[in-house]
C-alpha cells in the first residue's frame, strides 16, 4: 500500500479539537465516497475546517483515484463522519462521486487493501465494515454509492470469513415461532416478515434477509417515531400492533436524520435514538449507562442499579423533568446538554499523600475509574489509576497528571 502520512500537515482548526478514544472502543470501519468528481484530503480538510467549522478533516484515511492513501489521523481520534456512530468508527473515503463514476481499479484495490490491514488491526470481522448508509440515521444518504455487499464478498474472500451479510447464518430459524421482543442480532422468519412491513410501509429497512441489522433498526427507529410511540429501536407488543394497525395512507413525518455536521437535529435524533433506560431485573448494562451515570454522578460500573435510579430522580428534580428514574428522550436530551464544564476540570497533580488527598476533582476520577467515590484519593485509587495508566501504554506512576486526565476525559 501507498500510504502518505499527513497527520500534521492538513488544515486544522485554531480552537477546536477532535476528542480521543481507546482502539478498544472502536467496532466498525465506514466507507465513504466523497461526492465529488475530484478532490484530496488538502481539499476536503480546507472545506471541512474552513466552512463547517470542524477540527479537523472528517475521514481517517483518503483513497485517491491512483490508489494512493491519504493517512490524516491516528485511530484512537473521534472524527466527524457518521454521526452518532462516530464515537466507534474509523472512517475511509475514496475520491469520487460513485453516482455517477466507478472507483478506479486502482483505487477499489487499495481500499480493500486499506480495509483488510484494519480489520486485522483492529479485530473487526468482515461484517462490520459499513457503507456509510448502513449506519443508523442514514438510510437517506446516497454513500458510498458502491455495492457493500460485494465490497463485503471481496473482504471475505481475502481474509477467510464468512460474510454473514451475503447469506443466513446458522442460527437463522426457518418458520420459528415468533417471538414477542425482536431487536439488533436476531434472526428469522419473525425478522423477514417485520422487514417485509416495514418495506410495505415504505420505512425501507433495507434487505429482506431475516437479519436485524442496523438498516432495519433505522427503519424501526423511523417507525417508531413516526407513529408517535416509545422509540428504542426494539420490536415489542406495543411496536407490533402498532405496525399492525398502522395507516400507510397517513403522511409520514420524519424528524430529519442528523448530517455528518453537529447541529440542532442532533441533539433531537441522538436523543429519541437512545433506548430508554429504567431500574429493572435483571439491571440493564451497557456504555449507555455509563455515560448517564457519569453526568449524574453515579458510581460508574454500567449497571443501572438503585444508586443510578436515584441520581437520576435526583438530575429530573433539578431539571424541572418529570421525576421518575428512568431515562427517556427528555431525560436525554437535558443530559445531552451536560458536559465537561459542569465538572471538575484538571486543577492538581492528585497521588497518594498522608493525609489523603480529597475533593470533588478526586471524585470523578473514581467514578472514571469505577472505584468507590469517597472523594479521598487512597490506596485503592492509586492502584486503579496504576493499571489504567498500563492499559493505556503512558507513564504508570500511579499519579493523576495532565496526561491521564486527558486520558480518562478527552
């Protein structure tokens, strides 16, 4: 491969910067086009930066027409690209608006070549490599405009997998009975007919395979929303009559899907997108929880637990919600509007001292950390922040330092 490192060459933004995450956290590779007959990542970095008022260019890697591969960021950057899918992809564009050209030869090469090192870099199986309409919220945008599942087919045949995508897996049931709760992962008869509705419906969840993949979520999140009942993207009694009874006649108003740009329809799609949070049994788990419970909070393990209920009851009080512990689009959406700035920010080195250090600063890093938030920095603090510091390949000294600060936080 003909890969260019520009990393520290592309227009950047004077104030503005891309956060950071783990290559852990990373689960998808995004296939773009860039919608132009021609352009570079120079380009595509001046408009990105100087129009849209973004940090940085949106895209990881940029393929040109020649094959050449444009290296703009390191993995672990958090770039604008797909929306709320951000935060876990790592995103390639090739130059060229495949509405109406082809890739060159050249080009699909080195892309699949680009795709391939990744997914063995990162660990990502040939089926979570997404063109960018296959994410959630963009069913509507024509990208890349090639065929991902013969992009897929070439992947497959190149590594050894199996492209799920292209035929049923073993777990597919023929004629199963259906079940009442259907959502991402399963698959079956239940799954085809529900696809086959929601095409009825014109919600276009996109193939009819039996497969509930992220293109039928969309469209269940579209449904859901436009037949103004809960929106969580699952299929349970209350979604099923719905689509039952539903009238194809009534015109469908969609909320408009959030563009690669961060602005007001975000919030509002980000928020109605989530699945609603609640203390149940068994507790609901996930990174969605830890991030309420890291504005809320609460100690942060992923739990939605007692403790997590009642920190949210707490946050609705001070917002003028309706106080009921659970975690809904308005819940959302006034969580959405909690950032960094209404936190503690980096003030002190914080270590292990007699006596112990303490503070609301020492606080957010235990909950970070998920150790008890007793706000006093001790034995039990210094040995988490040792191993997070290992886990994260810088400096292990069990000292909180602008460098692991920004770790745990940007």
């Amino acid at each position: 491969m003909n890969i260019i490192d520009k990393r520290n060459s592309l227009a950047r933004h004077g104030s503005r910067t891309y956060r950071r995450r783990s290559r852990g956290s990373i689960r998808n590779i995004a296939i773009h086009h860039s919608a132009t007959t021609s352009g570079s990542a120079e380009a595509f970095a001046r408009y990105h930066v100087n129009s849209l008022g973004w940090p940085g260019i949106g895209y990881h890697y940029v393929v040109d027409r020649d094959g050449s591969i444009s290296w703009c960021y390191d993995l672990e950057i958090v770039s604008y690209h797909v929306g709320n899918s951000n935060g876990m992809s790592v995103g390639i564009c090739m130059v060229g608006d495949f509405r109406t050209q082809t890739p060159t030869s050249q080009q699909r090469e080195a892309a699949l070549d680009l795709t391939q090192y990744l997914m063995s870099e990162l660990n990502i199986s040939v089926d979570n490599v997404w063109g960018h309409i296959e994410f959630p919220g963009y069913s509507w945008k024509p990208c890349p405009s090639i065929s991902m599942s013969q992009f897929r087919s070439q992947l497959a045949d190149r590594t050894g997998q199996t492209n799920r995508s292209a035929i049923p897996s073993p777990t597919y049931v023929a004629g199963a009975r259906q079940r009442t709760y259907l959502s991402r992962g399963d698959q079956g008869d239940d799954v085809r007919a529900l696809q086959e509705r929601l095409n009825e419906l014109n919600f276009k969840p996109g193939p009819i395979d039996g497969i509930f993949g992220p293109q039928t979520y969309d469209a269940v999140v579209r449904f859901q929303r436009a037949a103004g009942i809960g929106v969580d993207g699952i299929v349970g009694p209350q979604t099923r009559e719905t689509l039952r009874d539903f009238d194809e006649s009534l015109e469908i108003v969609e909320h408009g899907s959030p563009t690669d740009e961060a602005d007001e329809r975000e919030e509002l799609f980000t928020s109605e997108s989530r699945r609603m949070l609640r203390h149940n049994t068994p507790m609901m788990r996930g990174e969605d929880v830890r991030e309420v419970q890291q504005k809320v909070g609460a100690m942060v393990d992923g739990f939605f637990g007692p403790e997590t209920e009642q920190r949210v009851r707490e946050f609705q009080q001070r917002e003028n919600l309706t106080v009921d512990g659970i975690v809904g689009p308005q819940t959302w959406r006034a969580l959405d509007r909690v950032n960094a700035n209404n936190q503690p920010s980096y003030s002190r080195l914080l270590s292990l001292q007699t006596p112990y250090m303490r503070g609301d600063d020492v606080k957010r890093i235990q909950r970070a950390l998920n150790v008890s938030a007793d706000g006093l920095y001790g034995p039990i603090t210094e040995r988490t922040v040792r191993e997070f510091q290992r886990r994260e390949g810088i400096s292990v000294d069990g000292i909180v330092g602008p460098q692991t600060w920004a770790r745990l936080f940007q």
